[in-house]
C-alpha cells in the first residue's frame, strides 16, 4: 500500500521521534472498528476528522468570507519537487485569484429588459 503524507525523511526526523500515528494507517483503523460495531465515542463521522486533519476545508471553505478563513490553496509534492520555483509562482497566482474573488462584488440583479413596443 503506498503511503499517504510525508515519509520521516520528509518530515526532517524518524518515527521512533514523532508521537503521531500515521493517517492512513489510524483512519483504517477506525474504519475497521466501526464496521465491527464497535462504538468509538466520535462525536462526528470518521470523515469530518480526516478533513480536518488533513486541512482540505481551508482551501474548500476560503472562498466564503464570513469564515473568516484565510485564502488557501493546495499545491502537489510532486509539482515541487520536480520544479519549486514553478510550483510557487502557481501556489501565488492560485491565492490571488482566491483574493481577487472573495472581493469582487456579489452580482446582483441585472439591468431591467426594456419595455417591448407595441405593434
């Protein structure tokens, strides 16, 4: 199974220094716990945790300024490694476009359609 999230070497230490457990494996395990009825005492579903640990709902949820959620945006491992500086400049323009929208003004309703003539 590959793994998902950054390896140790990536993380800049060793397992035996982390106290975290790694996500794919924990969601597993409360997957298979709860398909066994076994009650987790989660307040919420599985799937709101792994949202917000992963901190997809930042980028999801930015656009909506009421949240008070600063613009986000995800940007690839992959797409950095293979070429940072790129990868930064499309990181920017991606929160300047997110900055652009949360302010732009909420449309509102059109011009009225004139009046058609008689004939």
């Amino acid at each position: 199974m590959a793994q998902e999230g950054p390896n140790p070497e990536q993380d800049g230490g060793d397992e035996l220094e982390s106290g975290m457990v790694e996500q794919t494996s924990y969601f597993e395990m409360v997957m298979a716990v709860k398909a066994a009825c076994v009650c987790t005492r989660f307040p919420h579903p599985s799937q709101l945790y792994r949202q917000l640990l992963s901190k997809e709902w930042q980028p999801a949820l930015c656009l909506l300024p009421q949240l008070r959620i600063p613009p986000a945006t995800m940007v690839n491992r992959a797409s950095v490694a293979a070429a940072p500086r790129r990868a930064a400049r499309l990181a920017c323009a991606a929160l300047d476009e997110i900055r652009e929208a949360r302010h732009a003004p909420e449309p509102g309703p059109g011009p009225e359609p004139e009046p058609e003539p008689y004939s």
